[in-house]
C-alpha cells in the first residue's frame, strides 16, 4: 500500500495494536537513568547522547556528563574540548560541538532553561524533530508522538503501509505515529515503542515467533 493512498487506520485495529504492546511491555521495558527523570535538563543530555546511538553505549557517557555537569549552567562554563573528551567513546565529533553551542544558546537566549516549546527547541544547534519532540514528551508530559527508524518499521509492517526511503521525513508516518499514540502516558508509550523495535521487531531477524503482534502482523500474512 503506497503511503500516498493510505487511508485511515481501523480505530479497533489500532486499540489492540496499543494493548498488546503494553502488555508486552510490563516485561520488557527496559531500565535506563533518564527514564527514572523528568528533569528537563537531564533529558536534554539523554536525547543528545541518543541521537545515532544505542542506549546501553550512552548509559556509561550521560553519567559521567551529569556528574561533571550536573546543571545547564555548569555545562554551558565548559570548554568543547572538555564536553569532546567525554563524549568521544561516542564518536561524532560535531555532536559535542552543537551540545556546547545549544548550551550557550540555552543561557543567552532562554534564561538558562530548557524550553517546553517544540518549536523553540528546533532553533537549537543539533536539535531537529525527533529530538524536540522527545524532550517535550518524557519532560514536560506532552502527548508527541516520535518516530524513528524502529518506530517506522513497526508501523510499516504490522499495519502494511510503506512509508518514503527516508522516514524522519515521511510526513504520512509521522502523521500515523501520533494517530497511534495514546493521550495518557505517551512518554511510555514512546519508550516501548523503541524497546519493542529494538528487541523483537527488528530491521533483521525479527523475532515474529515470540510477537504479541504476529496475529495481526501484516507484514507476517503477506509472507
């Protein structure tokens, strides 16, 4: 089905794509130290270190970052070559740099806060869609759903939709993202989402014999 004639989703399908997923997730929800927060300024770190990275690689480096800089203000009085250091086990030199430059910005232009705005968030050095969206939910509560490449995949194979080559930008899927998301708790349901892609649904191997979806799985009848 061409993302360009995807009609809307089946309101009941949807209901049941939600709950087998929260069930699933009782088990499965993985433990990491900015899920136990919704410290703005915490999350911030966490989703910088999460761009292009695996969680259990920047569990180790946003610990160190908290405690060498344990407030906005701290880290913004760095030097780069400092915040670099720290960061380089995970590559990507730049990242380093825009954290910094977003550091400086954050104290000049928004008094030392991390805004609740999406749209405020996206004028920060490194912060594009996925990142701001993800700040807004898991610390300020705000139902925005995020997609990823994970969160694509789930969606283009359980409900067998195809989304454009490249999915952050894939308006359709974003559009399906948030359709599917709940109002009530869509931090965590952002987060299992991203589990379930990263340990059942995945890009190869996908485990379909131990899915809470494979009865209803798309992707499944169709091979």
């Amino acid at each position: 089905m061409s993302a360009k004639t995807l009609p809307p989703l089946d309101t009941q399908q949807v209901l049941w794509f939600r709950r087998q997923l929260r069930s699933w997730s009782k088990q499965h929800f993985r433990d990491f130290p900015w899920r136990k927060t919704t410290d703005p300024y915490k999350i911030f770190i966490a989703e910088f270190l999460l761009q292009k990275t695996a969680a259990a690689t920047a569990a180790p480096i946003y610990e160190i970052l908290l405690d060498r800089y344990p407030t906005l203000a701290d880290l913004s009085a760095a030097r780069v070559e400092e915040i670099a250091e720290i960061m380089d086990p995970l590559g990507l030199f730049f990242r380093s740099q825009r954290l910094y430059d977003s550091a400086q910005q954050l104290q000049t232009q928004f008094g030392g806060q991390i805004p609740s705005s999406e749209t405020e968030l996206l004028q920060l050095p490194g912060v594009g869609i996925y990142t701001a969206r993800s700040i807004c939910t898991n610390a300020f509560g705000q139902t925005k759903a995020v997609l990823d490449t994970n969160v694509a995949r789930i969606i283009e194979r359980f409900f067998g939709v195809r989304g454009e080559r490249v999915k952050s930008r894939c308006k359709i899927l974003w559009g399906l993202a948030q359709q599917i998301a709940p109002q009530k708790e869509t931090s965590r349901w952002n987060l299992t989402l991203l589990d379930f892609g990263a340990g059942v649904c995945t890009a190869q191997k996908p485990r379909c014999d131990e899915c809470p979806l494979r009865k209803r799985c798309q992707s499944l009848r169709s091979n």
